[in-house]
C-alpha cells in the first residue's frame, strides 16, 4: 500500500529534514530526478539534443525545481525557455543556473515547445489559479510541437490548477501527460477531478522520511489484496469458509438479486444463501444458491448484504430490521440506505455490535449525510463514517473507504466501463462474501473495490477495449477469472 500525505504535513517533514543536509539538497534531489523523467519522455520522442523545452515558472519552489530540471536539460543539448510568470520572484538560483547553460527566461509564451515542464504551482498552492498564472494557462493550447501536434507536458510535483489536499479543481489547470512528485503522494494525485489532470505518476525518492501522522489516504496495491484474500486448505469447507446470505431483489427489480448474487459467487465464500422474493429466478440462474423467502428463515450466515433491489416498502423495511438485528457483520446498499435515511433505523445502526459497510454512491450519501460528498470526498466520507459509526464506501471513480477511526483508502482500479446499471450490486455481494470469509470490514472493503475495478477492466478488454459496452453480468462474469489471479 502507498501513502498520500497532505501538503503541510509533507513541508513539516521537509523543514525538519532541510537543517541536517547541505544546503539546497532537496531540490537538488527533486531536480535530478525529474530532469531524469523529462529525458526519457524527450527520448522516446526523438531525443533530448535539440529539443524545445519550456519551463513554466512560478514564484515558488516548485518554479525553482523546474529551473534547474532544466538546466539539466539543457546542459544535454536541449533548447530551454524559461516563462517567468512572476519574474520579479522567480528562484533566483534556479534561474542563474539555467542561463549558465544557455537557457533562456522569457515573459511571453512562444508558439512552438515539445515539452512543457510545469513549475507554475506545486503544494504551496491556495485556490484555484489567479492572475499572471491562470493567463498563462489559459494560453497554453495555443502551443504547439516542432513537428505539430500537442506538445507533451510533465507536471512538477502536482498539476497546477487543483487542490493538493483534497483533487478539487475550480478553475483553470495544467493537464498533464507525466506527473513527477516529489517524496511520495499527494491527495491530488489520487481523488477528486485532480486525478484525471495528472497523467502517468512518477514519485521521485528525496529521502523523505516515514511520516508520523496520519496519511490523508492510503492507496491499496495488488500485494496487499493478495496477501488479505482468504486462501482455501485441504481442511477448507463450504461452512468454515463461510457463509454469505443476500437480502437483495425484489418483484420489481429481480436482476438486482442475481447480480448480488453472482458478486457473491465471486466471492471466497462457500455458500451463498438468498432471502427474498425471487429465490425461484436466483435458482433457476444459480443452482448452487440456498433459498429462502425470508431473512428470518434463511438459516445461519456469517455476513448479511441488503438492499440491492430490495425496495422501499414496509416488507422491505422488516427485512432490512431483520438484518440489522443479526450480530454478523452486514453490507447496507442501495434502497437499504433509503430505508435507513427515513426512520428510525440510524440508530439500529449505532446500536449494532458487529461491523456494518454502508455502500453509498453520491445521491445515496445525500440522503445519510443531508449533502451530496462535496469537492473533499476524503473529508465527507470520513465525516459520515464517524457520524455513524460505521466502515463507509463512497463509490465513484475512485471509490473511497472510510473507517469510524479515521482511516481513508482511495482505490485505484476503478473504471468508467462499470458505470452501467447493476454493478454496484455485483460489489455489494463480493463484499458480503469477503467478510463473511473474516476480512475485517475495512479490508473487505477494500479488496471488494479493488477486485471489482479490475474485473470492470477485465471484462472491457475482453469486449475489445474500454469504451465497450460493458454489462454488470460481464463484471460478474470476469470476477471469477480476477480472483483466480489472487492465489499466493
Ligand atoms: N519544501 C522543500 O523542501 C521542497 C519543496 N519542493 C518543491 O517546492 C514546492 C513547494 O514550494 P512553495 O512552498 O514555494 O510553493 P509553490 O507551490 O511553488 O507556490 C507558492 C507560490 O505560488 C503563489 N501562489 C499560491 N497559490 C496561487 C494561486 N492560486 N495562483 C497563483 N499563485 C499562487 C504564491 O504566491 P503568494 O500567495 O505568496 O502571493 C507563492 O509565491 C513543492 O511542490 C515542490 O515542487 C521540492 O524542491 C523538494 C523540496
Ligand atoms: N466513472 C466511473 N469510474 C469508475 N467506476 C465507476 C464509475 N461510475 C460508476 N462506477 C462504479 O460502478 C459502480 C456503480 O454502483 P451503483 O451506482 O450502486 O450501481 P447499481 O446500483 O446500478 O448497481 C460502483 O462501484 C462505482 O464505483
């Protein structure tokens, strides 16, 4: 797993670290590495001699990492502009140090550049980009490469233009093919519109120490799901690894349950118990599943997941309570959620002793938390956790996991072919399996969004490519083959 830190909790750590070094060596460091990116970006497009690089330069740091990036550059024949945004205020070192080697600074935007290295604003950015800075960017598109086209830009640090702690963007921003950070992530580069700003991410190593303090988020990665996913043993059987029962689906929404159900085939469960209206279409589609009409007489289950499909009405309501009621952990999605923004059922929520994983997408947060996420998805997701005590999973493009303590997860694997009806139930029901098999509920989570992107991925590849048109019974359908990857 990775960690995004916050702006001043990154300055803190590089303040304490500054006095044990000789001067200047952070951004040296900083420089090094991301002149190393920018050359082989130039490379793989016909090399770095001769080249024409600009340098948007800022009246902070992040303009003086660019300077000397691109003296570095230029000393291996590159043709280097400066475009002092804040010429009375530009790293003066930096600056010195790229002239030395035959860079130019200049106030106007030139018509050609190959690459544009983005030194306008890192993490000491406040608000959206103002004045000089926000007319430069707007110019931007107007440049173009030597031999046409777009030319490539790398970010310094962040995109300028968004919010470094929390991804929000209001006005005008640099997008950028290469983002190189510095010391390790910023929230920026992994939620929130920021995201889809930053391109490929490169973090360069300054010998940032481990932070004490909390990250902002941490980002899961492939390791850790491995190693959290129950493994099966010869002394494994359908009951020890668990069982998942769904009080999913209704008359009128019968596809919700089977594809809860089917998230919950793909889950390591050994059996799968279906409570509801339609047992006889949930059968009839998979044979294995354990039916029963009601909550209550679904016999014993290690993890409830309700509310895909289950409208809204007063059985649906009885059901929902049955669930609540059940000391195993428990998924509350969809009408679920309706349910509990109504009555009196919250506080059945604070009430409940075993874990419980809400499933909000952002009009169902609305309806929990009184407002839509906001611009700070990370700060809303954490509020309404610990508002209701509760592991929350605000689903989006970057499904975010909050827990009541604190803790944030940012998954990276998400993909806009899952945006197609029923795939939030294929998760609810992979959910319900993974803490039925014992994950703890921020885990669970966790994986379960984890996996569920990557089939979303893998079921877009096998029809040809991301913009195919992806069905959540494709999702379901590739989940198996992802989870057969998960073995040790
Ligand atoms: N610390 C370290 O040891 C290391 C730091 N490193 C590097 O330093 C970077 C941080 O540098 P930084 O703190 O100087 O801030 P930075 O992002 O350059 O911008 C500040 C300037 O921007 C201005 N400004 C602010 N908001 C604005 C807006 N909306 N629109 C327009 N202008 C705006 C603001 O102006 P003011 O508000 O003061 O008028 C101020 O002058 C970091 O990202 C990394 O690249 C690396 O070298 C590794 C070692
Ligand atoms: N643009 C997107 N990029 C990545 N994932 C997305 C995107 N849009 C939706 N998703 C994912 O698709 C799923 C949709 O869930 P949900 O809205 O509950 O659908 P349904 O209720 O129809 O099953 C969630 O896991 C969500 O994170």
């Amino acid at each position: 797993m990775r960690a995004a830190w916050r702006a001043a909790d990154i300055r803190a750590a590089e303040e304490a670290l500054i006095p044990t070094l000789p001067p200047g060596t952070l951004m040296q460091r900083a420089a090094a590495g991301l002149a190393r990116r920018c050359a082989s970006v130039l490379a793989a497009r016909g090399g770095v001699y001769g080249a024409r690089v600009l340098l948007l330069v800022g009246a902070g740091n992040n303009g003086g990492d660019a300077l000397y990036a691109g003296a570095r550059l230029a000393s291996r024949g590159a043709a280097v502009t400066a475009l002092l945004v804040a010429p009375d205020r530009a790293h003066a070192e930096g600056l010195a140090a790229l002239r030395a080697v035959g860079g130019r600074a200049v106030t106007e935007l030139p018509a050609v550049a190959d690459m544009i290295v983005d030194g306008i604003l890192g993490s000491g950015a406040r608000g959206p980009l103002r004045g000089a800075a926000a007319d430069v960017v707007e110019n931007l598109p107007g440049v173009r490469a030597s031999a046409g086209g777009r030319p490539v830009v790398v970010a310094v640090d962040v995109p300028s233009g968004v919010d470094v702690n929390t991804g929000q963007v209001e006005g005008p921003v640099v997008p950028a093919d290469v983002t190189v950070t510095f010391g390790c992530l910023k929230p920026a580069l992994v939620v929130g519109a920021a995201v889809t700003y930053a391109g490929h991410v490169d973090v360069v190593d300054i010998g940032l120490p481990w932070l004490a303090v909390r990250p902002a988020a941490w980002v899961p990665e492939l390791s850790d799901v491995r190693r959290w996913w129950p493994t099966l043993t010869p002394a494994s059987d359908k009951y020890n690894r668990g069982v998942v029962g769904l009080a999913t689906g209704s008359s009128a929404f019968p596809g919700a349950a089977l594809m809860s159900v089917a998230g919950a085939l793909g889950g390591p469960t050994g059996m799968v118990r279906y409570a509801g209206q339609v047992a006889d279409e949930v059968v009839r589609a998979h044979p294995s599943v354990v039916p029963a009409g009601r909550v209550a007489d679904a016999g014993r289950v290690q993890a409830w997941v309700c509310g895909c499909g289950l409208g809204t009405d007063r059985r649906a309501g009885e059901e929902l309570r049955a669930v609540l009621g059940a000391p195993v952990p428990a998924v509350i999605d969809a009408d679920a959620l309706t349910l509990l923004s109504h009555g009196d059922l919250s506080s059945w929520l604070r009430q409940r002793e075993a874990p419980t994983v809400v499933t909000p997408h952002d009009r169902e947060f609305a309806r929990l938390a009184g407002d839509q996420p906001g611009p700070d998805r990370l700060a809303a997701a954490t509020e309404l956790a610990a508002q209701l005590g509760v592991v929350v999973l605000l689903k989006g493009d970057r499904t975010i996991v909050a827990t009541p303590e604190g803790t944030v997860w940012v998954n990276p694997t998400g993909t806009p072919a899952l945006a197609t009806a029923g795939t939030g139930d294929v998760l609810a029901g992979l959910l319900g399996s993974l803490l039925a098999a014992g994950l703890p509920a921020d885990r669970a989570a966790v994986a379960a969004a984890f996996t569920h992107g990557l089939a979303g991925r893998a079921a877009a590849d096998r029809l040809g490519g991301e913009h195919a048109p992806v069905t959540a019974p494709d999702v379901a359908a590739a989940l198996r083959e992802v989870v057969a990857t998960l073995a040790p």
